[in-house]
C-alpha cells in the first residue's frame, strides 16, 4: 500500500477547513507553493479575493492560508505534540489567548511608540506579559506560548496578505488548534517541512524595503529631470538665440 503524501494529505484538509471551494484543487496549491520560485509567485498574481466569510472558497484564499502556515512553521513545530495541549485546546481558547498576548504586547509599549500589534511572533510570549486565559470551561486546555506565538505569526502573515484583522484572527485560531492536537504530530511537521520545500517564506518586510527603494530612485530620477530641464546660467560672452548673436 503506498503511504499517503503528508503534503496532499494535509493540504485537502487544511482547504476543508479555510477554503471548502478549493478543496478539489488543494494538492496542487500545495504543491506550486512548495515548488517555490515562480509557481509560488504566481499564485499571488491571481485577483485579489472577493469579501465573505471565513472560507468563501474563493480561488486565493487558500495560497495565502499555506503561506501563513509556512511562516509560522517554527513555532507550529514547537507545539506539536505537547502534553499540556493533548486533544483538549479549543479554537476559541486559542483565540482569546492570541487576543489577550496582542493586548499585553500593546499595553507594554512605551508611550509615543506606534500602537500598531506587532502581531510577527518575534516577541517573547509568555516573558513580562500575563498569561493567556484559559477558556470559560475547566476542562479545555489553555495555549502554550509556543501555540500562541504560531497563531501570532500565521494572523500576521494573513492580515498582511489582506485578510481583515478579525477573520485573519479567527481562521488562524481554527487551524492551529487543529494542527497542535494532531495525534500523528510528526505527519503535520512532515507536511510544514514539504510546504517550506527549499524556499522558505520572505519576511514580511520585504516588499516594503523594495517599495522604499524604488522609490528613492524614483525621486532621484526626478530630480535629474528637474536639474535638466532648468535653462543653463550664462557666462560672460554673448547669450544664445537672436538677441545673441554678434553683430558687428
């Protein structure tokens, strides 16, 4: 019997949560995305999805679902399999420990820094803020730091993809909790490791540093038009044109 491709078994399950529509073609999402290089660029060329809930099924949601996974790989990773998670985190618990760790993140900031959540998993979860709240229920697990750092890192990477700030919260939630109480953990970290291939995501930082460049060389080029344009300062001997010309 063949062994099932963790990449094409976890894609369809993974579309079925986010992207119910994309379900049928959630293997060779998967797999363009894995392949790196243009196949993956070229899945973000595509229109930009239409407004809807959670799992419209439009065509580029679930690209944008795979790389929020891949860069929150890591961390994910780290969650796997831990004993304190077992089958008990809920979705809605991780939401309001993802949800809590943000509103510690910004309440910590000094005054005059930029208010924006940071939200890029890169801070220490669990160190000089509060503990995320476990749910209302006794029995649901509460998120490790670990969970709580993937589900920062993943929301991140899809509000900057352009999900809203809430269903990117919410859809992360959903497939995390999914994937950190996994009873094959090793399956799902096969599965990270065939998305990322050997092209792991660009930070997010990078289109905007490319943006700056471009446009400090767009003011470059415009101030030498400028300076070309400007009528040349004359010397000592007879101007240019009519009035110019020497007449003897």
């Amino acid at each position: 019997m063949t062994t099932p491709d963790p990449l094409d078994t976890w894609s369809v399950r993974i579309a079925e949560r986010a992207a119910p529509g994309e379900s049928a073609f959630a293997a060779q999402t998967a797999r363009a995305y894995a392949a790196g290089g243009a196949s993956r660029r070229d899945l973000f060329s595509l229109p930009a999805r239409a407004p809807g809930g959670m799992g419209g099924g439009t065509v580029s949601l679930l690209p944008a679902v795979l790389d929020g996974l891949a860069y929150a790989a890591d961390s994910l990773r780290s969650a796997l399999g831990s004993p304190e998670l077992n089958n008990l985190l809920s979705a809605t618990a991780l939401l309001v420990g993802l949800r809590a760790q943000r509103s510690a993140e910004a309440a910590a900031r000094r005054p005059g820094e930029d208010g924006t959540p940071s939200g890029d998993g890169d801070g220490p979860v669990g160190e000089g803020a509060p503990a995320p709240p476990a749910a209302a229920d006794p029995r649901p697990a509460a998120p490790t730091p670990e969970t709580v750092r993937a589900a920062l890192s993943m929301s991140a990477r899809l509000r900057a993809r352009g999900l809203d700030p809430g269903e990117a919260d919410e859809l992360t939630a959903r497939l995390v909790a999914r994937l950190v109480t996994e009873d094959e953990p090793a399956e799902v970290a096969a599965f990270l490791d065939a998305l990322i291939g050997d092209e792991p995501p660009r930070p997010p930082d990078g289109r905007g540093t490319r943006y700056r460049k471009l446009r400090r060389l767009r003011s470059a080029a415009s101030g030498l038009l400028l300076r070309a344009g400007r009528p040349r300062t004359t010397g000592p001997g007879p101007s240019a044109g009519p009035e110019g010309t020497n007449q003897r």
